[in-house]
C-alpha cells in the first residue's frame, strides 16, 4: 500500500473491509454468533466458521459461544456439514 495515503481513508478501508457477523445476541449464558443467508452454501458455514474461530481467540468474556445460520433454504450436504461443525441451522 502506498505510504502517502491518509489515515482517514486507511480507517476507512479497514471499517469496509473488516470481518463481521451479521448478528451478535447474548443471553445470561452465552452468546450467539447469528450469520443470514438466503439460499445457505458451503460458503455460508465457512463464514460462521470463520467468525466463530475469530471470537473464540479474543472473546469478550468467559461465556460459551453458539454459532447459528439461518436461511430460507438449505442442502441436506449442508445441513449435516453443520451438524457435524456444532452450527445451529434454521430454515424459516
């Protein structure tokens, strides 16, 4: 990256670019790490995933994480790749 850039365009480019979950909840438990999707893939769990490892290295406290999708639709493939990754799928 050029160095002459300025810092207000550098935070900029870092607010666009940075990962993000669509949806954080938090109950007296745990938390609840939520990504939508329409037409769930391969590639949605790997965000969820992905945002679930990222959150597990620099958690806000000691409670548990739980990663859900949720989706209109979603691929038997899919489903069990999320059962077998401890992701919650819901199909509303």
């Amino acid at each position: 990256m050029p160095a002459d850039i300025p810092a207000e365009m550098l935070q900029g480019l870092w607010r666009l670019s940075r990962k993000r979950i669509d949806a954080v909840g938090e109950t007296p438990t745990h938390w609840l790490l939520i990504e939508l999707r329409p037409a769930a893939g391969l590639g949605a769990l790997g965000h969820v995933q992905t945002y679930r490892s990222l959150w597990e290295r620099d958690p806000p406290d000691t409670k548990p994480v739980r990663a859900y999708l949720v989706s209109d639709r979603a691929d038997p493939d899919v489903l069990q790749t999320a059962i077998n990754a401890a992701i919650t799928v819901l199909v509303v």
